[in-house]
C-alpha cells in the first residue's frame, strides 16, 4: 500500500471520537448518541473517525510520534534496512531495544501500538453498528460506506496480525462483559489472514471502482490491499517460530489473479516528482493517507505526526528535526549494481559502499564510490557531498546528531518540498 501523507479535513471528527479506557469499545461523545443514529450527519462523522484512525491521535497518551502508523520503528528498525538514530542508545530506548531484539515486558512502545491498533478497530465497528442501524434513504451510499469502514478494519487487524500473530478477534455485536474471554489463541495466523482477505475481497463486490473524494477507500484498493494479504498467507509459516515452511503456489497465483484487476495506475515520468506537491495523489497512488496542515483545527492541523521525529538535524540542515530514523550501511551498500544495472546479490561480501573519509583538515569525501549504483539511492538517503532530493540550495552536510553511533548518511522515507518545510507528504 503506498503511505504518503496528505489529510482532509475531515479528520476534525478525531474530537468526537475519543477511545474509551476500555479499548474496544467506543463510546461516541457529544452530539454522537443512540438517540440521532439516524442523523445521517452524526453518522458521517462516525465514518470519518475511522478515517482518522490513520492519525493515531486518541489521547495524548497515544502519542503517533512513538506509534508511527508508518512502522517505521516496528518494522524498517528492526530490519536491516534502519538505524533508530536520533541523540543515542538511550534516546527512545524501547525502539533501540527493538532495534537489537532485546524485546522486554516494560516496553512501552510493544502496548501502546496494540491499544491504538485496537482503538482503530473500535472506531470502525462503532462506525459500522450506526451504518447498520441507519435508513438507506436518509444515506444512499449506505453499502458503500459500510465496505468502506471494513477495509480500514481490515487494515488494523492485519497490523496485529503482522506485529503480534497471536491475537484476539473481537466480534462487532460482542457485548462489553465478554471482552476479558476472548482468547488470543482462538484462531490461528493463517485463519485470521483468510478471514481478513475475505472481508477485502467481499468489500470490495460493493465498493466502486474509483471515489469522487480523495482518500476514500474504493475497489481498487479492497482488491490490491486482498493481494498484499493473500501474499502473506502464501509464505506459511511453523506457528512455534515464525520460519517460513512452504510457499503456497495456489495463493500466489490467486495473488497474480487480484492485481490483474487492478487497473489504472502508472509510474511518473520522473522518479524525483515523488518529492514535489503537485504530484500527491499522483498515478502511482494506491491508498494514501490525507493529512493537512493550517487547517482550522486545533494546533497546527491534522498532519502527519508519526513521522514527524524523523527529520533531518545538525550544522547547516535547512530543517532542523529530531534525526530519527537513518539508513543502515547495508541499505547503501544493497544499492550497488552490475554494469547492467542489475542488484549484485553478494554486496554483503563486499567493502562499504560511500562511507565517509575524513581528511587532516577536518574536509571530507565518499570513499568507495567507482563501482556502479541504482540512482534512486540518493533520492531515498541523504548521504554527504551529494544533493538531497530537489533540495538544489547545498549538499547534504554532516547532519547527524550521534554520528559515533549511527554514522553520517540521512534518510527521509517520506518527501519533503524545501518549499513546504511543514509539509508532511510521504
């Protein structure tokens, strides 16, 4: 699913939909009660809330910054492809803790995301009960809305599902004092992805093929989100230690099967329009995200807020953020190519590619840098010496605020216009 990051302003019902202690339960607030359901206004607003839900903004205890819905920290940092960065090992433990698989039961960060995760779900079974009980005539897009709350639905349990395989399902009509029943063994991983990919697939039967809002869900997304599910069910996996044990070739081809349906899209003319505004919601967007900024909502607007710790820092560094969130060696090193242009599959048997060579001076170069390399290396690091995106005004400097630690190479895994240095596009 392609995550940038551009909001409407319909996420202003974040106000209305405040996530109760209990989690799962979602108790609508204000003008939101059982006694106007049937105001297809209040309604809308619920279906809104479960927009939102991409916000992670449900107190302030459940700060996006550390549950970024961009999993950064939960899958890039615990990868090979990320360093945690920011001012050290200390500097946000609990993603450093992940980061070297030291996983303990005072990590924070581990409960925060299953609550908001959980959160999610409950705004979009809250949304779907008042569907349910509404008048098709006072909402005639009734169906459609319903379809379109179950793929966000079905997001969130796939992030459970992915985060922590074993997990509770909690029926929609379940009531509040069976909660503390449910089991998290109940169903196994490859029932809970079949489940997950039914729902998509069954949306999708009802959801058209393109919206006339942006970032409303449509059946172009119900059907890729159902491939990206049924790809995941197709590498089985021993239940005791998460190791791949078969490749299921009848789902890969069902896999092939969903994306031949799923036409309309392309790729931009030019690989750096990716960092321009203009190109937001461009040929290449599947599902994004609409965030905003200068809304008229409290604050600075409904931007982007989970990766708002990841920008640049340092000496000269036009923007000036927190330095989390930097590319490993071995991401720069896996972009070296033959003369062909085609991955080297052994770059882990080879020296550093561009590592950093200081001088007697102070003055520094890149080291290692005549072999051949994809050219979308320096459009998704920011590595010294060499221009950062379409930022034309200087090179990347040192802008690293633990290089001891994390070394000298940036990176931004959404796009930031110098322009619009607030913007949240990504």
């Amino acid at each position: 699913m392609t995550l940038k990051n551009i909001m409407t302003a319909a996420l202003v019902c974040l106000t209305f939909t405040a996530c109760s202690d209990d989690f799962l339960e979602n108790k609508p607030q204000g003008p939101l009660s059982e006694g106007n359901m049937n105001d297809p206004q209040a309604v809308d607003l619920l279906v809104s809330g479960a927009y939102a839900t991409f916000g992670c903004r449900y107190a302030d205890s459940n700060d996006p910054h550390w549950y970024p819905v961009t999993n950064w920290s939960y899958g890039e940092v615990r990868a090979d492809n990320a360093y945690k960065g920011g001012g050290g090992e200390t500097d946000a433990w609990e993603i450093h803790d992940m980061e070297t698989a030291k996983i303990q039961p005072n990590n924070g960060f581990l409960d925060g995301k299953w609550f908001n995760v959980y959160c999610g779900i409950s705004r979009c079974n809250s949304a779907i009960r008042a569907l349910n009980k509404v008048d098709e005539s006072l909402i005639p897009e009734k169906n459609t809305r319903i379809a379109e709350v179950k793929v966000i639905r079905s997001h969130w349990y796939f992030e459970l599902v992915r985060l922590f395989n074993r997990i509770p399902y909690m029926d929609i009509d379940l009531p509040e004092n069976e909660y503390q029943s449910v089991r998290n063994d109940e169903f196994t991983r490859e029932q809970h992805l079949a489940r997950i990919a039914g729902e998509l697939l069954e949306a999708a039967e009802v959801l058209p093929e393109a919206q006339t809002e942006i970032g409303r869900v449509n059946r172009r997304i119900a059907l890729a989100y159902a491939a990206k599910v049924k790809l995941y069910q197709a590498y089985e996996q021993d239940p005791q230690t998460n190791a791949v044990i078969n490749i299921n070739k009848s789902l890969l081809q069902e896999v092939v099967n969903l994306i031949d349906q799923v036409q309309g899209y392309d790729l931009l003319a030019d690989f750096q329009q990716l960092d321009l505004l203009e190109y937001e919601n461009g040929p290449e967007s599947v599902f994004a995200i609409q965030f905003s900024k200068d809304d008229g909502s409290s604050g600075v607007g409904r931007i982007n807020w989970s990766m708002l710790l990841n920008s640049m820092t340092g000496p000269g560094c036009p923007w000036q953020g927190d330095g989390f969130f930097l590319p490993s060696q071995d991401l720069i090193n896996a972009y070296q190519t033959d003369e062909n242009g085609l991955p080297l599959f052994d770059y882990q048997n080879r020296p550093d590619y561009g590592t950093v060579v200081f001088d007697s001076n102070g003055g520094y170069t890149l080291g290692n840098v005549d072999g051949n390399v994809d050219p979308r290396l320096d459009f998704v690091i920011g590595r010294p010496t060499i221009r950062y995106k379409t930022y034309t005004e200087r090179p990347c400097g040192l802008w690293v605020r633990n290089s001891d630690t994390y070394g000298y190479n940036n990176t931004k895994r959404f796009w930031l216009s110098p322009e619009s240095p607030d913007a949240t596009q990504g």
